[in-house]
C-alpha cells in the first residue's frame, strides 16, 4: 500500500491537476482520463486511457511501463507485450502497429511496452495514448481529468484531516469530488501491540533456551563415557572443556542455521497471508 494513492480528484480540468502539483502540501500529482472500452474487428477489446509518468508510478500495481516510453504525439502509442505479439505482428519499439476500431484506427509508433496482467483472461488489451490523441477524441470532455495524489507527511496526519483539507481544495474547481483510498488508511492505521509483541518474544526465548539446554544435555549424556575415557587416558580438564565447546558451537551453527531458515520462510508465509487477506 505504500506507493498508491491517498486521494482521488474526479471530474477534474487540466489546468487544475496543473494548480495540483504546485501546492506543497502534495508530494505527487497523477493526470489520468478513461476514455473507455472499445472493440477491435480483431476479436480483443481495447481499453484506452492517458496518464501522464507520476500517474504511471501511483498505478504501477495496476499499471507498469516495462520498456520505453509514454506516447507524446498524437499518431504514438503504449502497449502490452501480449498486444504486440497477438495483435502487433511482434513489432518492437519505434515500429507501427494498426488500430482498427471506432474511434482509433490506422498506423500507430509504439513508444512503450506496457504490462499485461490479466490481459488474456479478460480478452483485454490496455492501450495508452498521448494527451494529443485524447483532446483530438471525439468524446473528450476537458472536464473528465481525474488527478491521484499522494500527500506529502500522510503518515502524521489522520484521514478526516487530509479529507477536509482536500475538500477544501476541491471547492476551487467547483464541482471536483474527492476520494479517499481507505485501503491506504487501514493500511497504516494498524497500532502495534508492542506488550504482546514482547510478551511473545519472551516465551520463544524461554522455550527456545529450555530445548537447547535440553538437546546439549542429552548429547553431553550420551558423551560423558567418551569423556572419562580421556581423563583416564591423560586429558586435561582444560581439553574436556575445548572439547565441549566445539561440541557447543557445531551444535548452536547448526540450530542457527536452520532456526533462520525457518524464521524466514515463517515471515515470508505469514506476510502472504497478511497480503491475501
């Protein structure tokens, strides 16, 4: 959750995502317009949007440019390697490939290579263009800008806060809607526990001290002839208590060892879970 967006501007101009990214209270601005789905005679359907590269970066779970560049020129596209190879003769960067529905349709650059998870499960091809090619749109409406925002410090600040602050900016394009990302919040709402954290941590420490005592007591056991039968034969104590310690130490490398082994895939398991939910 750290990297998408807190707040969400809809029905927004682009002259105010421009009066967005001037004020210092917001770290980062995302242009972004939907212009919709569309059917290709070739049998997928083709989404299209525009975003500038802050929005690019706030989408990038949704959304990531792989290779390239974002489109600038009217005639330019983004597309996704699933794209490309289905539909676009496997073309590369700076080679054409052909649009063919309603209101797309015709040669077009490729300037970037987009990601395509999903894609092929929705017969769904995502396809970017440049803000030339939206306002030149027969649908275009100046006023369907949406603008993401990342605020700056939304770590110390609740989101009722930001939301009335948010508001307030939005009462100066008129009839801008604020979003807020509640996920985001919930996200990095979670108080830790820090009493049952310790608490925890004690008793792994202590059983953990119970059972190491318990195995390198069992092997000592197991030993002590050994050890009696060195003393006879002329050991020192001073060699019976090296002996030991190497014991000890090949002991504790090995339950090291696999005790990280099993606190890290432990962690990993636990934060898929967590991620799941």
């Amino acid at each position: 959750m750290a990297d998408t967006y807190e707040v969400v501007f809809t029905g927004v101009e682009a002259d105010h995502v421009a009066v967005l990214k001037d004020l210092p209270e917001l770290a980062r601005v995302g242009e972004y317009y939907l212009l919709g789905q569309e059917h290709s005679i070739q049998g997928y359907n083709a989404s299209y949007v525009y975003c500038d590269s802050d929005m690019m970066y706030i989408a990038c779970s949704q959304m990531e440019l792989i290779k390239g560049e974002l489109p600038t020129q009217a005639n330019e596209v983004a597309v996704s390697e699933s794209f490309l190879s289905a539909y676009g003769s496997n073309a590369k960067i700076g080679e054409t490939v052909r649009l063919d529905t309603e209101s797309f349709h015709g040669d077009y650059t490729v300037t970037g290579i987009l990601s395509d998870v999903g894609e092929k499960e929705a017969n769904l091809c995502a396809i970017a263009v440049s803000k030339a090619a939206l306002t030149q749109w027969a649908g275009f409406d100046p006023a369907g800008y949406r603008a993401y925002v990342h605020l700056k410090n939304d770590r110390q600040f609740s989101q009722e806060t930001m939301a009335a602050r948010c508001r307030e900016i939005a009462a100066q394009f008129g009839s801008a809607h604020v979003g807020m990302n509640s996920n985001y919040f919930a996200s990095h709402s979670k108080s830790i526990d820090f009493v049952t954290i310790f608490g925890i941590a004690a008793l792994v420490l202590a059983g953990g001290y119970v059972v190491i005592q318990s195995i390198f007591r069992i092997s000592l056991n197991d030993k002590i002839q050994s050890y009696g039968q060195l003393r006879t034969i002329g050991a020192t104590p001073k060699q019976i208590r090296r002996i030991v310690k190497k014991e000890s130490g090949r002991l504790g490398g090995i339950g090291i060892l696999l005790g990280i082994l099993l606190g890290v895939d432990g962690g990993l398991l636990v934060h898929g879970i967590c991620l799941s939910s």
